[in-house]
C-alpha cells in the first residue's frame, strides 16, 4: 500500500474523552470479514454511532454535526485489545489524519505509523487542556508540525515524541517494508549462521 | 551483569541494529489466519513478490469458522469467501494450511504448541494479539498488525524497538480452586488493563513453575490484557517434557543439542528488569470481572469498587447493569461459554468434567463448550469427556474462536450475562450488547450447574 506523507496539519478535532477505548470499539468484529483495506470508514465506532435497529445515537460525538477535524483526541489506552490493523484503517478511512491521547496501546500505534496515522501522546494535563479547548469552542484549531515535532493550539505548544526512523518513513511516504527488502543479504547472511531449533 | 530471557532471545536474532533505534528482527514462526492476512497476501501480489520463507508459515482457519457441521459449506457468505480466500493465497503462496476439515486445524494459538511447532527460543509472530501464548514455551511471542504480516512474508523480519522488560513474580501455594486463569485475572486487575504498555513480561517465582504448559499457556496468553508486548516463563524441566516427542519437535541428535540450548533459555539470577511485582500466591482468589476491560476484576467474594468512579468506568457498569458496591455472588447468569485460546486446552475441558460429572447445568443457562483445535476434540471424545458434557445438558461444538469475538455465528444476545472463560470483556466482544463476565473454567463450570454466580472453593 503507498502510504500518504504527513507533515502539517491544521484541523479542528473530535473529542472522545473515554478511557481505554479497545479496537472491538473502533471496529467491532463482525465487520473484519472484508478482504481489503478500504471502506471501514463506514463502521468505524460503529456500536457507538447507531443502535441495534441502526438508528443513529445522537449525542454520540461523531453525530454531533458541532465536532468534525482530521484529528481524534481520546483518553488514556487508545487502541488497546485486539491487533486488528482494521482499526487503524478504519479511522483513516473516515479521514483522521492524527489521534492524540495520553497513552497509546503497543500494537495500535505501530499499526497507526504503519498506516500514516500519527499517533501523538501528550501528558495528561495537557489532554486536559486540549478537551477543555475544544469543549470551549469546538471551532478550536490544532496544528501539528511532524518536522518540527510540535503540536500547537494558538500561542499554546508541545513538543511530542516520535521514533526518528518512523518520522522519517512518515515525512517520505515510506514503509518498513521498502527497508527491509533492501537487506536481502543481510537477512540471508542471519540465517546461515543461526541456531534453531 | 547478566542477561534477561528478553535479552537472550531478542539478541540472538538482530540481523541488523540502525539508526533511530530500531532493530531488524528475525523471525522464527509465522502463523497466520483468515481474518488478518488477506490484504498482506494482497499486498505481496501488488509489488509482485513470493513468500521468502514459505516453509516458516502456518495457516489455520479459526475466527471465522462455524462450530456445527464443520463438513458442510459455510453458510455465511462472507466468511466462507474470507476461509476460501485463505486456502487459495496458502496454495498460490506455498504456506501450510491446518483448514477446516483438517485434522489438525483448530485455533492458531492452540495448535502451534500441541503440534511441537513453537519451540524454546523461537521467535514468534501472528496477525493476533494473543500470539503471546507461545511465550510459555520461553519463545519472544507477540501480535503484530496485517503490515507487518506482509513484512514477514515479504522478508522473514520485522522492524521492531526493544520493549522494556518487566518481571513479574508469583510465589506461594494456590488456593483450592484456584487456578492459572484466576493468576492472571489477579495480576491485570493488580496493574490494570494499561499497566504492562511497553514491557515485556517475564512471569517468575515458584508458583508459576508449579503451572502445567497449559497453565502457563492460560497466563502468558492474557499479557495483552494489560497492554504488555507479550509474556513469557523460562524453560524448564516441564517445558522441555512437554515438546518431546511432537510432530515437529526436533529428534535424535538434534534433540539433545536443543536440549543443551533451551536449558540456557532464563533469565541469570544477577539480570536486572526496568519493572518488578511480586505477588503471594495465596492472596489469590478465584477471579471475575465486572466491567468490560479485563483490568476490572474483582475477588469473586467482593463486592464491586466503589472508589471515584471516572465516566468510562460508569459508563462500562450501566453496561453490564452492575451497581458498585453490588456483589457479583448469587447473580444469574443465562450462558456459559468454555472455549478459546484462553482456556480450551484438554486440560481446561478435563477440569470442567470433573466438576461436573453426575450433575446437571441449570435449566435456565445454555452451555457451550468449544474444544481449542481438531487434537483437543479428539482427546476429549477418547476420554469419555463428551458423555460427562452430554450428560450434564452442555453443547459441545467443533473447534474454532466461537463466542470469544462475535465475528462467526456464535453470539451471546443483547443484555443477557455470559459467564466465559475467554479473555476480554469488551463491550459486544461476545455479540452486540452481550454482557461478559470473564472466569476460571471451574468458575464457569460452577455457573453452568448452579445458573448464577458462586465461589468454586464451597463448591469441591
Ligand atoms: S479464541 Fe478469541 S482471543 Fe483467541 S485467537 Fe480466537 S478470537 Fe482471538
């Protein structure tokens, strides 16, 4: 899959203020029988934005026409549960470009950088000002600058984290992929000389 | 200064360190599964590229699966194209299938061990976050997402940075009744459904040692419900007994070289960790959850938390339609579920039979109970298991993941309490509004005969 490059983002955001959001909420299982990757968009918190009858949940913050953005900011063990990479398309796929939380689960953030999803982790009190941010005017900007490692809201900004190797896969549209094929020999040296049993 | 089993192992399998911190990884098994490879297959095919390492991949078909009439084609379309999909990528792409109708399929994390193909010191990945299974076998297991699927298959390694390590040690005699299940629903609900982020766990200490492989298999496989990389026990004496003599155990010569190798496969007494818990194994009671992540459980004799609920934890008990303070004892229930990569190993279906022999489930609950692979099945049947089931008024299904993930035909319907011996209780993990309580197999046995809620311990 090519993956988009990110640098610059400068969006309002969605908040979801729960804790320990799992990736059976952000897909639920039934909708992993697809064969590609598209489309999850449509059922991305699904049991969360429509009923059992399909009705749509009104104060549930992705129906609230008052909230939309290219970024999700969410309570603390975002993505924990299952690997399903689903996950991370989904939220792709319904157009977030970033999630900012105060802790992200293993296996969600490698498979959100895998995808171009940037995952940025802010300390608590930070999250709290941003949820109040937004809850004061929901037409809150928020900037993201991945070159500079910054995140922003007007004069207020952080610098976030971020493993320089996949910063530098992000900023180019890289995967791991196209690096490890290009250590074929190496791979190969490995395993002559390795002990298995 | 000595050298962790982390370090052992992830050490011995650097092809290459590089900038910025990250490790090129090489990986010894592969399994793989309907669900989470069809787009990593997808992807190989777009950049035209084979398998490199056909022969280090497995593939059963498990999620999606029914467990009734194994024999007759998938009723649901598209699990049946998703099962169908896999045997045409595994035939086009050389990789072995255990698929439905084999006599070996059943779930990934199940038939891996049974068939000696995860092994001491292996390197191990799957598309499924409960690969950390195989550390009970002194293996470096984890879950990886349907990227990297496509790194494996494309390069037999993975780009990965090195989790911290964490131990965490168990020592002391196990009360009557409780078991591996109970030990790692304590630990979570001790450092909570984040608190293993970032590490890798190490379980340690007498009582852990005590454990069969298939207890240790119980415990290393819920790691991830409190967020660790994966989990793993050093090799011993029961690790290598277990491994001897299956199929693709190593033989003859080969055997005793492997021997000598595995035995070096612990942590030496002088390594450091960057986190450590000790616990006293007679602290530990039989478990429950209340809510729905797996860092909420409780004693099965106390009563719901009552402490500062925060929104998501009040949230998780309207939707259980628990009260805090309330005591879980004497709650009806109306199904019982026995079955996953948790706990449906011919150990975990021996301990159910013996408790239930000569008795009979409550009228008002329906039990199913799922063998965890093909091996497992026919293990039960030869021992007279499925008659006591029979007898006692329990369904007995064919192998798959069942009504862990709400994903095949087997579902628990909106509102109704699922006592189950799977691994999470996400909301609508086991059916869209189903409401999960997650439990020991004697725990869950006790619910099947009494219909409600009880402590095991007054029970044997
Ligand atoms: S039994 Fe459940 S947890 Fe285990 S692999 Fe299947 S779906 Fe996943």
């Amino acid at each position: 899959m090519k993956i988009e490059k990110i640098n610059i983002l400068n969006t309002t955001a969605v908040p979801l203020p729960m804790e320990d959001i799992d990736t059976d909420q952000i897909i639920p299982a039934r909708f992993l029988k697809a064969l590609t990757k598209e489309g999850f968009g449509d059922n991305l918190f699904r049991d969360w934005r429509y009923d059992r009858n399909d009705q749509t949940i009104e104060n549930f913050v992705l129906n609230n026409s008052k909230y939309a953005g290219q970024i999700l900011v969410a309570g603390k063990n975002f993505g924990c549960g299952s690997s399903r990479e689903h996950a991370a398309w989904a939220l792709n796929d319904y157009g977030f470009k970033a999630v900012i939380s105060s802790f992200f689960a293993d296996i969600f953030k490698g498979n959100a950088l895998n995808n171009g999803l940037l995952p940025i982790q802010v300390n608590t009190d930070d999250l709290n000002f941003i949820f109040t941010k937004i809850e004061e005017n929901n037409n809150t900007k928020l900037s993201i600058n991945l070159e500079d490692q910054t995140l922003s809201i007007g004069e207020w900004q952080r610098s976030f984290d971020i493993n320089p190797y996949k910063k530098m896969c992000l900023l180019n549209g890289y995967s791991d992929l196209d690096f490890l094929l290009s250590k074929r020999e190496k791979i190969e040296e490995f395993e002559t000389k390795q002990l298995i049993y | 200064m000595g050298k962790t089993l982390f370090d052992k192992i992830w050490d011995a399998h650097i092809v290459e360190s590089i900038d910025g911190g990250q490790d090129i990884i090489y990986i010894d098994r592969h399994y793989i599964h309907e669900v989470t490879s069809p787009q990593a297959f997808d992807g190989l095919k777009e950049r035209n590229l084979p398998v490199f390492r056909p022969n280090k991949t497995i593939a059963t078909a498990d999620h999606n699966v029914p467990t009734l009439n194994q024999h007759l084609p998938i009723k649901e379309e598209l699990s049946r194209f998703q099962v169908e999909k896999l045997t045409e990528n595994c035939k086009n792409f050389g990789v072995e299938l255990y698929g439905l109708g084999h006599k070996l399929q059943g779930i990934v994390h199940v038939i891996g061990p049974e068939l000696g193909m995860t092994r001491p010191g292996m390197t191990i990945v799957c598309g499924d976050s409960h690969t950390s299974t195989h550390g009970a076998f002194g293996c470096l297991a984890f879950g990886i997402g349907t990227s990297q699927v496509e790194h494996v298959f494309a390069s037999q390694t993975l780009m990965l940075s090195r989790p911290k390590t964490m131990r965490i040690t168990v020592n002391g005699k196990l009360q009557k009744g409780v078991g591996a299940k109970d030990i790692i629903l304590y630990i979570i609900a001790n450092l909570t459904a984040a608190g293993g982020t970032g590490y890798f766990v190490e379980y340690a200490g007498d009582t852990i040692r005590s454990l069969s492989m298939e207890g240790r298999m119980t415990v290393c496989n819920m790691s991830i419900e409190m967020g660790a990389r994966g989990g793993h026990v050093g090799v011993d004496q029961t690790t290598i007994d277990y491994v001897e003599g299956k199929e693709h155990a190593p033989k003859g010569e080969n055997w005793n070289k492997a021997v000598t190798y595995w035995n070096t496969l612990h942590s030496d007494i002088d390594a450091k960790f960057d986190k450590e818990y000790t616990f006293d194994a007679e602290d530990i009671s039989p478990m429950i959850t209340y809510g729905t992540n797996p860092g909420m459980g409780i004693k099965i004799d106390n009563p719901i938390p009552s402490e500062l609920l925060n929104a998501s934890e009040q949230k998780s008990l309207d939707y259980m339609g628990f009260d805090a303070n309330e005591s879980l004892l004497g709650k009806k229930i109306q199904h019982v579920f026995i079955g996953s990569c948790t706990n449906a190993r011919i150990e975990d279906l021996r301990e159910v039979a013996a408790f239930v022999k000569g008795k009979q489930k409550a009228d008002h609950v329906s039990v199913m109970v799922v063998p965890g692979s093909k091996m497992v099945e026919a293990k039960a049947k030869a021992e007279g298991l499925n008659e006591i089931f029979e007898a006692a008024g329990m369904e007995i299904r064919e192998p798959g993941c069942s009504a862990c993930l709400g994903m095949n035909e087997d579902k628990i319907p909106s509102g109704e309490y699922c006592v189950s011996t799977s691994n999470r209780n996400f909301e609508g993990r086991q059916g869209q509004g189903a409401r999960t309580i997650l439990a020991s197999p004697l725990t869950a046995a006790a619910a099947a005969i009494y219909g409600e809620i009880r402590d095991i311990r007054s029970l044997i």
